[in-house]
C-alpha cells in the first residue's frame, strides 16, 4: 500500500528547500576567512608569525603568565588570553602577584577535567584568537 504513495506536488519544494540549504551552507563556508595560524597544513614558523602579527601588547604580555586560579574570578579579567592556569589553587588575593596559594579540594579526577574541559572552551571558543592555555599544577619535582 505504501509502496506506490508518491508526492509528485511536493518535488518543487524540496528540490527549493534543498537548493538553499546548499546555498547558505556554502556562503557560510564562504564567508568563513581562515587564519593561517590555525591551519596545521603551514610551517610552524610561518603560523607563529601570522599569530604574533595579529597579536596585540597586552594578549603578548599575558601569554607570558601562569597563574593560580580559574574562570570563578570573573571571565572578563582573561580576554587577553594567559598563557596557563594552575586549576587545583587559587590566590588569596585577586591580583596575579598574590602567590600565597590556597588549596581546596580537588574533587574527583572526572570533575577536574570537566572544569579544565570548561575553562579551555571559554578561551578557545570566547577570547579573540582563540589560543589554548596550558593547565598546570605542581608535583613533587616540579609542574605536572
């Protein structure tokens, strides 16, 4: 019974739907400039470079610093990037120079990563160019 139910009226429309479709997808494509820096296909020093140009003083300046701390502080402080995070401690003070740390508990190992997870997001997703940090945090014998 199904077998012959056709919709010979409804052709037209599809094949319009489908057509536009195409279309947005492939303007949206289009549209889409990348940047040579995220391309892996280039050398290394030729996406450094493309990188460091479109850099400005202050996303150079804060790739130069790990920190204690995470995204609870307010995402608006990291726009410019930080080059690395040291999740499981925070500052008592909100100043990067306050070094004396406070440890609290860690959690389990699957909320660690989700909240690393999080906070990479915010900076891969969120900041301007998109530049991954380095989540860190300190061993016996040095950063792990």
């Amino acid at each position: 019974m199904l077998k012959n139910l056709s919709f010979p009226h409804l052709r037209p429309i599809a094949r319009f739907l489908f057509t536009g479709i195409l279309t947005v997808y492939a303007l949206s494509v289009a549209g889409q400039k990348g940047f040579p820096y995220k391309d892996p296909a280039l050398p290394v020093e030729e996406r450094v470079e493309d990188l460091l140009g479109r850099m400005t003083p202050e996303e150079k300046f804060w790739q130069l610093f790990m920190i204690p701390g995470d995204l609870s502080d307010g995402k608006e402080r990291y726009k410019n990037g930080i080059f690395g995070f040291q999740v499981a401690a925070k500052g008592k003070q909100a100043e990067a120079a306050g070094q004396l740390l406070e440890y609290g508990p860690s959690g389990s190992a699957r909320e660690a990563a989700d909240l690393i997870n999080e906070i990479q997001r915010y900076f891969v997703e969120e900041t301007r160019l998109g530049i991954p940090i380095i989540p860190f945090d300190e061993a016996l014998h040095g950063l792990v």
